[in-house]
C-alpha cells in the first residue's frame, strides 16, 4: 500500500475492507474527517464486532488512509456473515466489479481473508472471470506454510503461483494459538471454530 501510495495519486486509490460494516460508516467517516479519534472509533469496532476479528491490529492501516486520504470501501453489511461464503463473495465480487467499471484506472486493495481471496468461485477467482488482474498475498493456510518452507527461510515472501504470494511467518501451530487465543477472549462457538476450519480442506493450496 505504501509502494502503491508512492507511485500513484491519492485519488488513484481505493482500499477495501471485510471486517467494517456499512452500518458503520458514519463513525468511519468522523474518523477520517478528523472529527473523532482512532482510538475511539476503534472502541467502536470492538464494541460491535460481527465478525469476532482482533480489529485493532488494523488501526495503521486506517491511520494510512486517513493521512493518505485513501478512499475506503466497506462492501458487506453487519448481518453479512450469515450468509454462506460463496454468496458472500457473489456480491462482494458483483460490487467490486462494479467500481472498477466506474474507475478503470482505480487500484484496489481488497484486505479480506484468505477464505474469500483463494479456491474456485470465490472472490479472487470470481473478479478474475470478468477480466481483472489480481495479486494475492496471504499468509494464512497450513498447507501453503509447509510447501512455502521447502523453498525459503521464516520472514520471506515466497510466491508459490504467478499471482500468490505468501508471507513466511508464524508456524502453523503459532497461528492457531493466536487464533484460539482471540477465540477465547471474542468467542465464536466450537461448532463455529469446528466449520472454519473445515473449510481451509476445500481449497486449492
């Protein structure tokens, strides 16, 4: 995002994020005016957390928009994760879509879990049907850490496909501790965390 902020105006830029809803977007638009601090909006986030997400690891990237004056889009509603995954992506992909037809000459950072970003029909490969190129840098799956070690050390970005990247940090074991960690203090329930990572068998990596 900086790279992108240091060779293309402003203006040129839109950042997406999954984890604030559009019922939020006044209190975000406070934040960004300058009307409201971080750390109070990020209260808010918490407060009303959909998605049981660690929200406040992601106050350097709305710190970065605001100075920047980076235009952010929040795609879902706060009732959007009741939805299956698939639908999910459906919309989000058709709104995406959408904007870009709008801004053809708009970059897009789309901050959204690895989930929606990889596998057949879902996100990535849905905007890449209707033509747009697409990066993918996650540092997410078990599978993808095991094959990503055979080829570098800890703390490299190792591309494993032309258009997937993945960040070589944490073990497997090390991630799943920080994630039951946040589980324990948030909570979804164990048939909730049981289906998450079912999920991470149905795709390609």
């Amino acid at each position: 995002l900086k790279v992108a902020r240091n060779t293309l105006p402003s203006k040129k830029i839109t950042v997406v994020f999954e984890w604030i809803p559009q019922e939020l977007l006044p209190e975000l638009q406070l934040y960004l005016k300058g009307a409201s601090s971080l750390k109070h909006f990020l209260s808010l986030l918490k407060e009303k957390n959909f998605w049981n997400f660690n929200l406040s690891l992601y106050g350097r990237l709305l710190s970065f928009c605001k100075k920047n004056h980076i235009k952010i889009l929040l795609p879902e509603h706060k009732n959007s994760g009741d939805l299956p995954l698939k639908e999910r992506d459906s919309l989000i992909s058709k709104i995406l879509i959408q904007k870009k037809k709008d801004s053809p000459q708009n970059k897009f950072f789309v901050f959204y879990g690895a989930y929606h970003l990889l596998g057949p029909e879902h996100l990535g490969d849905l905007i890449q049907q209707k033509g747009f190129a697409t990066t993918v840098f996650t540092g997410f799956f078990d599978k993808a850490f095991w094959r990503a070690y055979k080829e570098a050390p800890l703390f490299q970005m190792v591309q494993l496909e032309e258009n997937i990247f993945y960040w070589l940090s944490d073990t497997p074991l090390e991630r799943n501790q920080k994630i039951l960690e946040d589980w324990k203090a948030t909570g979804p329930s164990w048939e909730e965390a049981k289906k998450q990572f079912e999920e991470e068998e149905s795709f390609f990596l």
